[in-house]
C-alpha cells in the first residue's frame, strides 16, 4: 500500500442541501420559468448563511436550471428555442440508445419495475394528481431504462441533462396540460412493451426517438414568439395548469 496520505472526506454541505431544496421546489412548481431566485429571501427560508445560497444557486446554474450574473437577477430557466433544440436533440439520441442497450440487457424484475411506473401514471392520472407527481413518474421510468442499459457513462450522460429535461417539460405541460396528460400513459405502456419484445428492435429505436421529438415539436410550438405558437394550433391548449 503507498504511504501517499488520502485526503480527508468530507460531510455534505449546506451548499448541496440549498440545491437539492430549491431544485425541488424548482420541480414542484413553486417557481415557475422565469421566476427570480432572491438570495436573502432563500437563506431565511432556509435557515442558512447567504454564502450557502450562493454556493446552492451556482450547483443549480451548472445543472442548467437557473440563470444568473453580474447586475443581472437570478432567475429559473425559461427555455429558449435554442435551449430546447439542444437539450431534446441530446435527449433523443441518449433514449435511444439507452433504449436499444436495454432491451438486450433488461432482466425481468426490471421489466417488471417498468409495467409498475406506467401503471402508477396511469393510478396517478386517474386520482388527478397533480402535473410534478406525474412528471417525477415520468422520470423515474425513464431513470429505470438507463439503470437497466447498464452503461454507466451513458447514465452519467442523461443526468447531464436531466434536470434541463425535467425543468422544460413542467414548461411544456404548463402550456400543453390536455396534450401531455392525453398522452403520458399510452407512450410509456409501449415504450415498455416493445422493450420486453426483443425482435422489436426497429420499432424500439423509432419509438425512443419520436417519444423525445414529439415533445421538442410541441414545446418549440407553444413558446411566445415561436413560429406555430398560436395556443389555437395546439389540441392541448384549452386547459392550462393550475
């Protein structure tokens, strides 16, 4: 063994704490896109030091869902065209491959886990629960088919993304309520079926893709001062989240 000293390990901070509680509160809706994040506001409710709100907020601006600066407000993430190009686009070739690589490798207790998400959306949408409860099961299915692919860079890969993902979805659904409640169910039931038929492999692939583009198409829609956004355009429009 060498006689190199390792370093000494560290607690969690309060830092990692204040991002995990505004990350969820960020989830949950209490502040939407475009929301100001104020850091003496925050460090009361917390009941913690101005600089672990500041350290918090800069872990949440890496993982994309805030933006901030000199002079410049904090404030959530509202997506841009460009930022929902980028992130879907990455999405979308991520799923698939997630997917390809987890239908060869899923065993059945992992399939099993799948059917268990689709039918807790489909007991969630029936109890109407709220748009971040279904999102967060949305999520959890889609973790599940990357803990399944077994590829520990690709799932490093998808939680680069994530939380943009989760963040522009809650964006979405806010504009599109009817549309993404229409659909949530019936897309992961498939997803997780085709992932169980191992011939199904061509299909699979178009699935995991159309799942991720469908979503970038309809948000790009939806965006003020997007071409096609007019509300009037969108079957999901005419009821808006609460």
């Amino acid at each position: 063994m060498s006689d190199l000293p390792l370093m000494k390990a560290t607690r969690r901070g309060l830092a990692d704490e204040v991002a995990d509680r505004v990350r969820e509160a960020i989830f949950d809706g209490h502040f939407p896109p475009g929301s100001p994040l104020r850091e003496t506001e925050l460090a009361d409710s917390l009941g913690v030091s101005r600089g672990a709100v500041r350290e918090g907020i800069a872990r949440l601006e890496r993982e994309g869902l805030v933006r901030t600066g000199w002079h410049r407000p904090t404030t959530v993430v509202a997506a841009t065209a460009d930022d929902v190009e980028e992130v879907y686009r990455v999405r979308a070739a991520l799923d698939r491959l997630a997917a390809a690589t987890a239908a060869r490798r899923a065993t059945p207790a992992q399939l099993d886990e799948l059917d268990r998400l689709v039918e807790s959306m489909a007991a969630a949408l029936a109890d109407g629960a709220g748009v971040p409860h279904l999102l967060a099961l949305d999520m959890a299915f889609h973790d599940q088919v990357y803990a399944t692919a077994g590829n520990r860079r690709l799932t490093d890969a998808w939680q680069a993304v994530r939380s943009q993902v989760f963040l522009f979805q809650l964006q979405r659904v806010a504009l599109a309520r009817g549309q993404y409640r229409a659909l949530v169910v019936d897309e992961h039931r498939e997803l997780a079926r085709l992932l169980r038929d191992g011939g199904a492999k061509e299909e699979l692939d178009r699935l995991a893709g159309e799942h991720v583009d469908s979503a970038r198409r309809s948000l790009l829609a939806l965006l003020p001062g997007e071409a096609g956004s007019d509300p009037g355009n969108d079957p999901g429009v005419a009821r808006r989240e609460k």
